[in-house]
C-alpha cells in the first residue's frame, strides 16, 4: 500500500492476528525486516513504498507472509518484475528462509529458469490442468508434454506449437491440447493421464482425439 511506511504494514498483522501492542509489533517488524536482509531496518521500516527499491520492496512483503509462521509460503512470480541483477538474490533468499524454518514454498511461475533455480519438483499447467510433473530436473532435460517442450522455445515455437495464437479451448478429454497442436510428440501420442512406464515419479497427460 503507497500510503502506509513499510514497518505498519507489517506490523498491523501482528496487532491484529497476534493482539500484539503497536510498540511490540512495530520491534518485530524491524526485527522481520533485518531478517530478510533489508539493511538499517529501524530506519527502513519508516520507509514509503516509493523510497524504497524494488528488491527491497519484495524483501519487505516476504517479511510481512513470514509474520504467522506459516508452514507453506505461496511465492506467486516473486522475481517477475525486478531488474535481473537481483533476482537470484531473492530466490537464495526464499532458499535461505525455507531450509532455516523449515518450510515448503509454493512457486508459482512462468519463468522456466526461475524454475530450474528454485524448485526440486514441477508441474506445467496448460488451461488450468497439469499436463506433465516430476522433479524438475528430469522434466526440463527430458520434457514428455509438447507444451513443456514449447515452454522451453521461443515465442515463435509455442505459437507453431498451438497452431497460432492462443485460445481457450474445450477441456473434454476427447478435445485439449492435442486438438490444435501440430506436433509430432502429439501426433504420435497414445497416452491418458498416467504415470511415465520408465519414470513413475513423473507423470505427463496428452489427450488423442478418438
């Protein structure tokens, strides 16, 4: 919120979730703030919006989900709008935070490469289902869906692969995906939603129209 400084913000939840005072509340939320590597929190956390920078901005909302201790921290494009000189830095510190709580992080994403940093498992959604999951490391050196694979391509690929560009389509299992891709893994696929016979920790679903 522009109006409010960085450390109210904060520390409203805890005044409000915790019944913590206004002093209390604004000592953790300094003490939030340094944890997640903002330098000079007591004076940060004075701090408009505006006069911060987009690192810090991030830092200060990662600060502000870690106030109730949650057990699953849901990360939804955390480095997608900042400079990509520091986005590493916050994905180290997602890391960081998740192995010293011991906490799992949900990363939602459309960066393939925020992907293959981050997570030790993934699953690629196309129109709201999942087409392919396993760890990521197999999925991104050997990709089983053409969406994945397109995923991994450039923009003139994905579009070659969809047949144009992308519109919503029937999720009937006779329709989906391989009704509008041209793709030979989808030509030649024979496979439902299952387990990968060689890798069942993986799966991947291809709909054949029959």
């Amino acid at each position: 919120n522009p109006v409010f400084r960085a450390g109210e913000q904060i520390n409203e939840v805890l005044q409000i979730h915790q019944g913590m005072s206004r002093d209390d509340a604004w000592k953790r939320a300094v003490d939030l703030m340094g944890m997640v590597g903002i330098p000079d929190p007591g004076r940060r956390a004075k701090s408009y919006p505006h006069e911060l920078s987009g690192g810090h901005r991030q830092r200060v909302v990662i600060a502000g989900a870690l106030v109730l201790e949650p057990i699953l921290l849901i990360a939804d494009e955390p480095v997608s709008m900042l400079d990509v000189s520091i986005r590493a830095d916050i994905l180290n510190l997602l890391d960081e935070l998740r192995t010293q709580r011991g906490i799992s992080v949900l990363c939602i994403t459309h960066d393939l490469g925020t992907a293959a940093y981050f997570t030790d498992r993934i699953a690629v959604m196309y129109l709201g289902r999942i087409v392919e999951s396993g760890p990521t490391r197999a999925v991104l050196a050997d990709p089983l869906h053409p969406y994945t694979l397109a995923l991994q391509e450039t923009e003139s690929a994905i579009k070659r692969v969809l047949g144009g560009e992308e519109q919503a389509v029937d999720l009937a299992p006779q329709n989906s995906f391989v009704r509008r891709a041209q793709h030979e893994m989808v030509q030649n696929a024979n496979l439902t939603s299952r387990s990968h016979g060689k890798e069942p920790y993986r799966s991947v679903r291809i709909y054949r129209e029959s």
